[in-house]
C-alpha cells in the first residue's frame, strides 16, 4: 500500500457532509469473485434510503447494466467503459444515451473482435469474455474469470495488441476492454453528473464520492477529488499512475460497506449541507 494514501478510516467526517452521489466500480470493489453479498447490498439500500444516489460505473456488458439499473437500488448505470449510460424511466422503460450513434459503435465492436482475435492467438490462455454476446460497442478479453489467472506479462501483451490496433485498452480485475474513441468512465460519469444530475464541475468535486479497485478506474481517480480504493487495489498501484485519495481497510465488497458506514455515520452527525439541493 502506498504511503501517500491515508487509510480512509483518517478521514474527516466534514470531507464527507456534502456526498450525495457515489460511482462504484462493480467487479471486485461491490463483489468478491463475481459475487455479491448481502450486507453489500444492504449498504447499497441504506445509501439509497438516505437520499444518496449510486451508480454503478463498469466495464461490464451492456445485458449486465440493464439487469443492474432495473433491478439494484440505483439511479443510473454507466457501462462498457464509458460507452453508454441507462436510467430507468418512472413507468420502467430505460433512457439510454450512447457515445456515438449505435450502428457506428457496431461497426466499430466488429473491428475490436478482428483485433482481440490476433490478441488471442499470441496469448493462447486467454479467450473472449463469456459476456460478450451481451456487449453493444466494446470487446472484453477475459484473463481472470472463466481463465487463468494470467500473468501481468499476458494481460500486457493483450493490452499492447488492440492498442497497436489503434484502439484504447484497459485492464480489470477480470477482462482486458478495449474500444475505440476518446470517451472512457469517467467522461461519461460527467456527462451523466451535468446533463441528468444538472451538477457544476464545482459541485462534482464536493459532492461526488467514487470508490474502486483497478487500473481501469484511473481516469475517475484522477477526474474526482473524493476517491478511494478498496483494499485489494493494492497489487495494481505500482503500475498506475492515477491513485485514489484514500484506500479501505477493508477489500472488494467490505471495503464498498466500510465507506458506506463511514458515508452515512457523517451525514448523521452533521446533518445535510443547507448548500445541497439533492434533487438536482
């Protein structure tokens, strides 16, 4: 663990009075192992019912997301790496915006595929994520799910073909995604902040929390003041240039309950900001 970071147990509680939005990674920051525990969810409860809205921020499928913003007590979901974001309408039906138009992401997705697959064929151990199917614009080359795991020497040369294709490419805790375009998760977490939350930059800083655990989410370390790393972030921060302000004690979906706990113990003791309007 970094020594620049302080555990997040030393925070002060007045850092926290105005959060009313927090973006969580999924994979191993709300899980452990693709699973999802109960008292995780049950702190994804207690932050809705105190009036803080969560969106899950993924690399994950689009198939995934729509289960995760019908069904999770969440406002929004953002997913495949910044491609889209969903909101669920009052009468259910989803609200989705994409970067680009959808056919030019399709177009796009069938070129990435041409790419893993000469990816794949030099790293033999890895294999297409079994979510694939599911996507609408970026490609997931698994190398810790339904594989291996693989060595970071793998993962690398993963990352190194579909970005000698021209295409972006970050590593999870799970899959090697890759896309094309500029957009990643965070500028797609500010799009959603200011066009659907009607948030300033200003505001952003002070009232957005966000918590993750992998290289992936660098661009949202970097772009929110307020961001920490559950435990297990620690075997990636050597390799990262982007680190969150402040790291759990505890790992994957504990460490997500241990922020929350400390999130609503401060809105308790302080009372919301008379500044905050929370249904911006």
């Amino acid at each position: 663990m970094s020594g620049t970071m302080p555990p997040f147990s030393t925070i002060d509680s007045n850092t926290l009075r105005d959060v009313d939005v927090v973006l969580t990674d999924v994979d191993d920051t709300l899980t452990r192992h693709g699973k999802l525990c109960a008292s995780t969810l049950n702190a994804m409860e207690r932050l809705a019912a105190a009036g803080i809205r969560l969106v899950p921020v993924t690399g994950g499928c689009a198939g995934w997301c729509d289960h995760i913003v019908r069904a999770w007590p969440v406002a929004a979901v953002i997913g495949e790496s910044g491609a889209f974001r969903f909101i669920k309408r009052s009468d259910g039906s989803l609200d989705q915006r994409f970067v680009r138009p959808r056919e030019h992401l399709r177009e796009e997705q069938r070129r990435l595929l041409q790419l893993a697959e000469t990816a794949i064929s030099a790293v033999p151990a890895a294999r297409l994520a079994a979510d694939q199917p599911y996507r609408l614009a970026d490609v997931a080359i698994d190398h810790s799910q339904d594989v291996g795991p693989l060595g970071s020497a793998d993962i690398d040369r993963l990352i190194g073909y579909m970005r000698n294709g021209g295409a972006r490419a970050r590593a999870s805790s799970i899959h090697v995604n890759a896309w094309f375009g500029d957009h990643d998760k965070a500028s797609m977490a500010v799009s959603l902040l200011e066009e659907d939350f009607g948030f300033s930059a200003r505001e952003q800083e002070r009232r957005v929390l966000f918590i993750g655990d992998a290289p992936n989410d660098e661009s949202l370390f970097a772009r929110f003041p307020l961001s920490m790393g559950v435990a297990n972030i620690s075997q990636h921060l050597s390799t990262m240039q982007s680190h969150p302000r402040w790291i759990c004690q505890a790992s994957h979906g504990a460490g997500f309950e241990e922020m929350a706990e400390r999130l609503l113990a401060a809105r308790n003791c302080l009372g919301p900001s008379p500044e905050n309007n929370t249904s911006a």
